[in-house]
C-alpha cells in the first residue's frame, strides 16, 4: 500500500506542475479544494489521533508543536517564497530554486507525514495520504509556477518539478525506516498538523480569494466533507 501511495504522490506532483502550464484558467478550483481538506484532517483525524497516543504527553505540549510547526512555515514562506517581491531583479532569479527548494522540504514532510501516520494505523495514514496527495497535485504547480514567475528555464522548472515529485516518496522511504513510540508520536503529528493548518489556511486559501467567493466556498466545502466522511467511515 505504500509503495503505492508513493507511485500516486509522485504522479499527483508531476501532473499538478504540468496543469500550471496548460490549464491556468482552472486553477483556483484546485487550491480552494486542498485548503479545505487540509484544514479538515488536521481537525478531524491528526490532531484527534496525536491526543489518543499521547499517553502523559501534556495536551499543551502538543499545542506546541502544532504553534512552532505553524510558526517555522510561515517564517519559511515569509522570506524563502515571497521576500523575493520586496527585492530588485537581480535577486528574482535566484529566488526561483530557493523557492523551488523550500517546496520541496515541503514534499519531503509531506511523505514523512504518511509514513508516520501509517506508524499510528493504517486509516490514519490513508487519510492523511488523500490530503497529501490532494497537496502534492498543488505544490507541482507552485514548484513550476516559482521558476517561471523568476525567469528560470522551463528545462530548470521541469527538473525542479522531478525533485519535487521524488522528494515525497523519499520521506515514506525515510519515515518507513523507523519506530516511534507511542508519546513521541503523538508530538510529531501534532506538529504535522500545524503544518497542514499552515499550508491549508495560510498558503493556499489566499490564492482563492480574486475569485468568485461562492465558487470557493462550494470546491472549499468538497474538500471538508470528502475528509469528513473518509474519517467517518474508515
């Protein structure tokens, strides 16, 4: 299942950074659906699970995680992703792989997320996979779009996007490779879901509002209830 899993995210990355070429016009729909399922499985099943294994890990001490978690990527995306507006153009075209990189430290998380989750049990990772995968297909097109925006090569913004691509799969490699206990867990997903609620209420749910907000709010609403019932059922 796995190694499946690994296949999809690789294949969600790759077909997310061409639909940035082809298929702009459409985009946003993509964007609104992630930010709502992101948000969704931090609350629904992350957060939930990292209480259940906590054992006598202080709650306030997984608030933490999540807090530093949320903290660290915004200051990441503050002056890794976005400084390089503030900045004249000499500085634009080196922020294009500085960028590119960050997303895939992204990507890399993003994999280690599932095969820890998997640690937990075997619903919660492939809950926490849909929603990775469902960020995977995005962070193609943010990997592509940063390099072009900076006046990269499309031949640079292709490689990028193979690294992109990989990185998620190295982390399932990665996190596969080790057992964590049951309290330590815990605070590892907790930060997990300070990354989530980063990624979906702060990264991608800004990108949705120069568009027609009920549009929004409809593909938003999608992402919540597919995650809802997922976490219902399984």
């Amino acid at each position: 299942m796995l190694f499946l899993i690994a296949l999809i995210t690789f294949a969600s990355t790759m077909i997310g950074g061409l639909v940035a070429v082809r298929f702009k016009n459409v985009l946003q729909y993509f964007f609104a659906f992630s930010s709502g399922a992101l948000i969704a499985i931090t609350f629904f099943d992350v957060l939930p699970e990292s209480l259940g294994i906590a054992g006598t890990v202080p709650v306030r001490t997984l608030m933490i995680a999540a807090v530093v978690t949320f903290l660290f990527f915004s200051l990441v995306e503050r002056f890794f992703l976005t400084h390089h507006h503030h900045e004249g153009e000499e500085h634009g075209h080196i922020m294009g792989p500085i960028g590119a990189i960050g997303l895939v430290m992204h990507s890399f998380l993003d994999g280690a997320a599932i095969g820890i989750a998997y640690q937990a049990n075997a619903s919660m990772g492939f809950i926490v996979a849909l929603a990775v995968i469902s960020h995977d297909f995005t962070d193609g097109i943010n990997t592509v779009v940063i390099m072009l925006k900076n006046e990269q090569s499309v031949k640079q913004a292709r490689l990028f996007l193979i690294i992109d691509a990989v990185a998620p799969v190295f982390g399932i490699i990665v996190a596969s490779f080790f057992v964590i206990q049951p309290s330590v867990l815990s605070v590892i997903l907790a930060a997990f879901a300070g990354q989530f609620l980063y990624i979906g209420a702060a990264n991608l749910l800004p990108e949705t509002y120069r568009h027609s907000a009920w549009r929004m709010a409809v593909a938003m609403l999608i992402g919540v209830l597919l995650i809802f019932v997922l976490t219902t059922i399984i």
